[in-house]
C-alpha cells in the first residue's frame, strides 16, 4: 500500500474496526479480510497495527473478546463490540463524516 494510503488508514483504524464489528463478532484476521473484501482491495489492515489496536480497543472497554473455534477448526480469539463500544462508532462516524465534508470543500476549491 501507499504510504499516503498507510498514513491515512492509520488515523481510520479504530473507526474501521468498530464498524466491522457491528456487522459480527469475528476474529483480527477475518477483520482485515472484510475490510479488504469491503472496500474492493483499496484498503489493507496491517496485522502488526491490528492486534495492538484491538487490544487497546478492549482495554478501553469498546470491545470484548472471547476464545472460539473457526470454520477451520482452528482456536482464534473473536472480538465483538460492547453497548459502549456502539455508541462510540456513531460518535466515530460522526466525527469522520464531519472531516470527510470538510476536506471535501477544500478539495474542490479550484
């Protein structure tokens, strides 16, 4: 990826996290899949900032996490977003959605 790219889904990373989560409970590597599979391959998560952010993410109480088998029969750690974890993704959302209009107006002044 980019670094541009890189630079920028840093800042995203917990946005993206939580909402994958809000569509299923599911394990660090399935959701640097769905978010790759979601945005069509323009977006990858890095496994390396992933686990620390989930971690993080977990301490702060914005997500649980449980031991489960996989579809492979393989023991891999699900994360799942808590009730507080829910209100912090529309915070999130909101947040983002304010900065994305906002670089979009200085985008098209010409």
């Amino acid at each position: 990826m980019p670094k541009s790219q890189t630079d920028a889904l840093r800042g995203s990373l917990d946005l993206l996290i939580l909402k994958t989560l809000s569509l299923a409970p599911m394990h660090g590597w399935g959701i640097s899949q769905r978010v790759q599979q979601i945005s069509e391959g323009v977006l990858e998560v890095n496994q390396g900032s992933l686990y620390p952010a989930l971690q993080r993410l977990e301490k702060d109480g914005l997500v649980t996490s449980d031991w489960d088998t996989t579809d492979n029969n393989r023991r891999a750690r699900y994360y799942r977003l808590t009730a507080t974890g829910r209100r912090a993704l529309g915070v999130e959302l909101e947040s983002w959605r304010r900065f994305a209009a906002g670089l979009e107006a200085v985008l098209r002044v010409s």
